[in-house]
C-alpha cells in the first residue's frame, strides 16, 4: 500500500486542512497557495483515479459530481463562474496523484489563459 495522498490526508482529519463543500464522493478544499481570489480543489473520496484521463474512463458519473460541486461553490464563494483547471501529469504541473480539479474564481480579469 502507498501513502495516503495529502488530500485523504486532510479528509481523514490528521492534518489541517479548510473543507469548504462535500458530497457523499467529493469535497471542496481551499488551496493552501491560491492563485486567484477564490481557489478551491475539488477532489473525490476516493484515490482510485490518478488524474482526469483515469477517472473520465473509469467513473465518469463521477467526473461529472466533480463538475456540479465546482459550480455549487463558484456559485457560493463567487458570483458562479469560473475556471476549471485539471494538471495531467508532472510535465504539465501536477504534483498530487490523486485527482483534483482547481476551481479558480473571482477577479480573474477578462483575458482566458489560452486564445
Ligand atoms: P497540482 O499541482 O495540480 O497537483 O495541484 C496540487 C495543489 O494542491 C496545489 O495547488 C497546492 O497548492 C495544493 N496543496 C498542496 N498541499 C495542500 C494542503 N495541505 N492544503 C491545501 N492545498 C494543498
């Protein structure tokens, strides 16, 4: 068995961590770096799933909880959009093997990142 990612970590309640959201397979976490006036990961439950591409393959109901609790806290926490963010793999940036999508919202200026 490997560690338990730092986010099973927080869920579990060893260590700190500011759950702002859950359902029964996912939560919303406030990330300890924001990169934008509201940054929350959404992450489920469980650590089955690596990255995006393994969790669309195989639980995409899932995926799709994932999407509707990002909309409940932009809704919330902002005025309700947002940008949803998942790093694929350490080229791309991601350091936590457990899947997670960054939900940035707020101020975010009118520019996309990409176009
Ligand atoms: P990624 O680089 O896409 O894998 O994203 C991992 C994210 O987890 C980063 O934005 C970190 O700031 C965030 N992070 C790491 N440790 C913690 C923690 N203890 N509490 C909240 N967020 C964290």
């Amino acid at each position: 068995m490997s560690e338990p990612s730092v986010f099973t970590r927080i869920l579990s309640g060893e260590i700190p961590g500011d759950i702002v959201a859950e359902t029964d397979r996912v939560f919303a976490l406030t990330d300890i770096h924001p990169q934008a006036p509201l940054h929350v990961l959404v992450i489920p439950k469980t650590e089955e799933f690596r990255d995006v591409t393994e969790l669309a393959a195989g639980d995409p109901t899932l995926l799709a909880e994932m999407v509707g609790l990002a909309r409940e806290v932009a809704t919330r926490h902002a005025d309700g959009e947002f940008r949803l963010l998942f790093n694929t793999g350490p080229g791309a940036g991601q350091t936590v093997f457990h899947v997670h999508a960054h939900v940035l919202a707020g101020d975010l200026g009118e520019k996309s990142l990409v176009g």
